[in-house]
C-alpha cells in the first residue's frame, strides 16, 4: 500500500492543471452528494437514541468518498496522502503544493456549486421545511466551533479519511474498496469530527437557506432568520480555514508522514 501511494501521488503531481481542477471540482461535488443524503436521511432522527442517529448519518455520508475513490476525482483532503510521494522525491515540494493548490480550487467550485443547485431545487422546503431546519441547525453548529477545538476535529478527522484512503490501496475490486472506506468515514462523522470540504457545502448551504429561503419556508417551520445569529459568513470562513488547516496536519503528518516513515524511508 505504501508503494501504491507513493505512486498515486506521482501521477497526481503529473497532471495538467485542467485535469487537477476538474476531478477536484467532481470530488467536491461527490462530497457534496454525501452531505445532501445525510442532511435528508437525518431529518426527523431525533426520536433514535442520539449515538444511533449519529451513526446513521456516517452510513449515508459515506456516500462521498465512495463516489471519489471508485469514481476516480481528486479530493483536497485525502490527497494529503501524496505528501509520501514528495518525501521519497519522487515529487518536488513544488509540484505538491501545486497539485494541493489546483485540487482545493476545484473542491471549492464543486461543493459550494453543488449547494447553489441543491437550494435552487427547493429541497430545503422537503417535508414541511424540516430538511432546511436540518441544515441550518448543522451549519450553526459548525459556525461557532471555538479555533482550538476545531482544528483538533480538524485533524482527526482527516486522520480516519486518509487511512479510508491508504486502505482503498490495497482493494481488488470496488467491493473490497467500499468495505474499507465506511467504518472510517462513518466513524468521523459519527465522532463529529470536522471535514473542510464537507463544510464548503454545509455551511454555504445554510447561509443561502438564511439569506434567500421564501416567506413560505420559514412559516412552515415556525422560525426566522433571527433564531440563526451564529449563521454569519465570518463563522463559516473561520470554520474553513482552520479545519483546512487542521485535515492537512491530520492527513499528511498524521497518516503519510508516518507511514512513509515506517515504511519507505532509506535507512
């Protein structure tokens, strides 16, 4: 696994920027995809056990990397991992950060595009407004999580990503990659640990259900943009770059740079 990732993060850094940037902005979307069906599947759970309905939402987000792994795009957080290939020099420092660079661009494209969709479709409004009350309880949330403790989320939570990843190195076949990627992606979720792409969709998601969402949707649930204060764009920026920066120490320090010690460096 640690050659296979070695040699993943080469092809990567050797993609053109087009390239980079398109499979980022599908990997944004896939994730995207996956906090859609957990905001839905969520939605009137709060009758479960609080630990059950948790892991009911890891289940569904799964969802997200299972798109980006079998589906081939490039996500921010689990590229992390090509920090083994720059430490065996097989890619330059700058050639890693560029691809790092490109991949984040198109992760932001993908997940904030795919909330303007979702929100021009009108789910929000699903089941009486509940799903739009699901998001924006779930983007104040993440909207006042203090520095400290969520850059912490931060790097535990690409932690169990990038291991979903380097064990997907070692699948056969889909199956085998689907088995390894959900107990950790479940595992995070359930943890509420924090993901910064996941966040790119949550949290615009929710601003846009605070700023644009009709008269109608909030009489169907009883509230008004007043019962949001946390919701601001100040909260979700500060929740973005620090959870980036918390999932890029979890995943490339944490994950890659262990491994790659263990496993690759010369003596």
């Amino acid at each position: 696994m640690a050659l296979a990732c070695e040699a993943a993060g080469a092809t990567k850094a050797a993609r053109d920027e087009i390239g980079l940037i398109v499979l980022g902005l599908l990997a944004g979307a896939f994730i995207a995809f996956g906090a859609v069906f957990m905001t839905v599947v969520t939605t009137g759970s709060g009758e479960l056990p609080w630990g059950v309905s948790r892991l009911l939402a890891g289940l569904v987000f799964s969802l997200g990397l299972i798109l980006v792994i079998v589906g081939g795009a490039e996500l921010f957080t689990g590229d992390s991992l090509m920090i083994v290939a720059c430490a065996s020099q097989r890619i330059t420092l700058r050639s890693l950060l560029r691809a790092w660079f490109l991949v984040y661009v198109g992760n932001i494209v993908g997940a904030i595009g795919t909330a303007a969709l979702v929100f021009l479709s009108g789910q929000h409004g699903l089941s009486g407004g509940a799903v739009g009350k699901t998001a924006l309880t779930i983007a104040s949330a993440k909207a006042v999580l203090p520095t400290v403790e969520l850059f912490f989320l931060a790097v535990l939570c690409n932690v169990l990503v990038c291991l979903a990843v380097w064990m997907s190195f070692g699948a056969r076949s889909v199956a085998d990659k689907v088995l390894v990627i959900v107990p950790p992606i479940t595992a995070f979720v359930a943890a509420g640990f924090e993901h910064s792409i996941a966040n790119l969709y949550f949290l615009p998601y929710g601003l846009a259900i605070k700023a644009w969402a009709g008269a109608e949707f909030w009489a169907a649930i009883g509230q008004s943009t007043a019962d949001y204060p946390a919701l601001t764009a100040g909260g979700a920026f500060h929740n973005i770059v620090v959870s980036t920066l918390g999932n890029l120490v979890g995943g490339s320090l944490m994950v890659g740079a262990v491994y790659w010690f263990v496993y690759l460096r010369r003596a």
